[in-house]
C-alpha cells in the first residue's frame, strides 16, 4: 500500500466514524431495556416513536431518563448518549464508550500505517545508515550537491544518509566502489558526466561498465559549459568566433581545465562540428586555464559556467555561447550555442547511481524524493545558489541520458585521438 493510499483510506474510514457519532447508525443490539438510566444534562427528549413528553433540565440537576428515552443535547456537537427501547424504526446516537472505542481504534491504526507505509513500500529499507559517495574532494560543488541530496533524503525517509568522500581518476574510484558493493540500497554514489559517460572512452582499463555495472537511480541536475573569451578577440558569439578562427592563418587558442575534461571534448567537438580552427590547450583545473584567458596568453577557455560566471560578469572574460539546450539563468543575456545555429550541447550534469541489481521498489523510492526535491521551491534555491540548473527524470530517462551521451563523446574522443593513459 502507497502512503498516499493510506491517507486516504483512513481519512475516508475517519469520516465515516464522525457521520456515525450524531446518530445515523443504527444499533445492532440493544442494550437491556429494563435499566434505568439517570444522567446529568441541560436538556433531554424522550423516544420518538414511544412519544415520551420532552423535559428540561437545569445545568447541575439530575434528569430521570426512562430505559427507553433518548438524550440529545442541542446546538451541541459532542456525541450523545442513548438508551434503546427496542422499537426497531429507532435510530440511536453511540455512547461515549462506543465512541471513544472505536476513536481509539481508528487512530491506532492510522498511526500503525502511517509509520509502516513507507517501510512496506520500500520493503523495511532503509533501516541502517545509508553511504552517499561524493566522487570528488570535499567543498567542491559536486561534493555539496551530495550533501543537499542527503540531508533532503535523511529527513524524509527518517534514518542517516551519510557522504562519503572517495576521490581519484576523474570520479572514476568512487563511482568503481559503488559498482563493486552489494545492491542493498545502502551504497549510493552522487555521480557526474565524467565517470558516468565519458570516461569509458578515455581510461584504459575502465574499472567498470556504467551501462552493465550501475542502476541509474535520479538525475539532479546540470552545470553548463560556456566558452569566453578575452575582450580583445573580435568576436561578439560563437558564430562569429567560428568565422574569426576560419579567417586566420592560425588557429585560436582555447585553454581547457585538463585533458579529456569536458572542456576539452567541447572544444573539439565544436572544431569537428563547425570546422572550426582551434586549438585546445590543456591545463591543470579550471583557475589557471581562466586566468591565461584574461591575460591573453590564449584567446578563450572553454569550462564550467560556474568557474567562469564571476569574471564574465565583471566584464573581465566576454561570453559567447553557453552549450545547454536553453539560456542559463544566471547569464540570461548569454545565448545557447543552439540559437546560433551551431548544434552543440555541453553539460556536467550529476546522477544518484546504484550498483546493479538495486531492487526497484528502492530505486523508485530514491527517484521519487529526488524529483520532489529539485522541483521544490527550496530544491531549485539550494541547488541554483551552487550553479547547478535543477532537473528531474525517471530511471528510464537517466539510463538512456547516460547511454547516448556516451555514444556522443566517444565520437568526439575517437576523432580528436583523445587519451588518458
């Protein structure tokens, strides 16, 4: 049974119990007609059908009712009490003791369900800790995406999401641990583009298959690339970078923050796609490659939007496109590389993955929270503030997502000889 299924049945249960009280129920069994029955009300009405005379009390005094008398207490919503005479077109309200009874019972077993519903659903996990492994080093951003994730998930299913820092190869150590443990739900691994996708091509040996190895569990979101460049290149966009590069007798230099990154598979897939004449210039993070770019030592740099974003707004670096499918929030002014006619998309985008074989009562339970998240008012804050565009997809979506991003950058890397080893 769903939690929202529980709700609601016991809501309906609930309702019926309250139209029960004001006496539309009618007993099964009356009680013994030959007791008297003496009780202390404002007001008293005497059965209907034995047409016994109507009599009023006075707050504190006692009021003789006969065994067949009924009490009722106008303008009053609390439950009456009543006494059966027997006559069967008699409709009596419940006692007090009736009520509470089954008020009691009621309540019990909304409470019973509502504790166990999620459980039962998700067959008792989580009922340990769970580890959420961040891939890379602690303070960076795919670091506190995991740690929003977790904290979001402990508070919801009532038990510890712990991050985990394993960091090494690109995210590839990581993502191999999560792979290589038991598909118990208590293993989970906050993974990006990289190890998820493109670093199949560019390790030889791969620790590990991301499409045979991993259950993809929830998409969160993605980071844009943006190429920029020093304001003295004469070019306004990416359209008319390209045509610059064509122009000259030597390629433009665009620095990357290290090779095989995706700043580096951007620029080459721009020079494949586009004809573009550029030259990629590996560095080592995303610092050094920005600041030769605003020193001139090379034309633009090719990197994550939020590594950029800070000298692009204080005009220190000039966009030209970003490389996601609409218009990053935090640089609306900024086209898409889509808009200029150029077909090219870049992101790092971040995945909840499992190892294979995660039951999939558990992996819809983890799919259905994080899409909450990330469409939450609160999500999209959080997740934003970090640079990250909040996203949201079923299992299904992220497998095929990881699959053809895949097939588009080893493509790239085939062509551009791209390698690691």
């Amino acid at each position: 049974m769903s939690c929202r299924g529980s709700w609601v049945c016991l809501l309906k249960l609930f309702l019926f119990v309250c139209r029960a009280v004001p006496g539309a129920r009618r007993m099964t069994r009356a009680p013994a007609p030959h007791k008297r029955d003496v009780r202390t009300f404002r007001a008293a009405e005497s059965c209907a059908v034995c047409r016994g005379t109507k009599r009023s009390g006075v707050a504190g005094t006692r009021t003789e009712i006969p065994p067949h008398g009924k009490i009722e207490m106008p303008n009053c919503w609390w439950p009456h009490f009543y006494r059966h005479c027997g006559h069967k077109n008699l409709e009596t309200t419940m006692t007090f003791a009736s009520f509470f009874r089954t008020l009691a019972a009621v309540l019990g077993t909304f409470l019973a369900l509502l504790g166990s519903a999620q459980a039962q659903g998700t067959g008792g996990w989580p009922n340990k800790p769970v580890r959420i492994i961040a891939i890379f080093a602690p303070g960076g951003s795919s670091d506190l995406v995991a740690r929003q994730i977790a904290q979001h998930l402990s508070t919801r299913f009532g038990q510890q999401f712990i991050v985990e820092n394993k960091v090494g190869a690109g995210g590839n150590l990581g993502v191999d641990f999560v792979a290589k443990s038991a598909p118990d739900g208590y293993t989970l691994a906050l993974g990006t583009s990289g190890p998820l996708a493109n670093n199949k091509w560019l390790y030889k040996p791969m620790p590990f298959d991301a499409q045979k190895d991993l259950t993809p569990v929830a998409l969160v979101g993605e980071i844009p690339l943006v190429i920029a460049v020093n304001p003295s290149v004469q070019a306004n966009n990416l359209k008319e970078f390209v045509a610059l590069s064509k122009s000259r007798p030597n390629p433009l230099f665009i620095s990357n923050p290290g090779n095989g990154t995706i700043g580096h598979l951007a620029t080459e897939y721009l020079r494949l796609s586009a004809g573009a004449e550029l030259r990629s210039i590996p560095y080592k993070g995303d610092t050094p490659a920005m600041t030769d770019a605003i020193g001139g030592t090379v034309d633009g740099v090719s990197a994550p939007v939020t590594a950029l974003e800070p000298n692009i707004k204080g005009n220190r670096l000039k966009a030209l496109a970003v490389m996601s499918k609409t218009r990053y929030p935090g640089l609306p002014d900024v086209p898409t590389a889509a808009e200029q006619g150029i077909a090219l998309e870049a992101t790092v985008w971040s995945a909840l993955v499992g190892p294979a074989g995660l039951p999939k009562n558990i992996v819809a339970a983890l799919n259905k929270e994080i899409n909450q998240y990330t469409s939450s008012a609160e999500g999209k804050a959080k997740l934003t503030a970090l640079g990250m565009v909040p996203l949201a997809a079923t299992p299904a979506q992220l497998s095929e997502l990881m699959m053809n991003e895949s097939a588009k950058w080893k493509r790239v890397i085939d062509s551009a000889k791209i390698s690691l080893e």
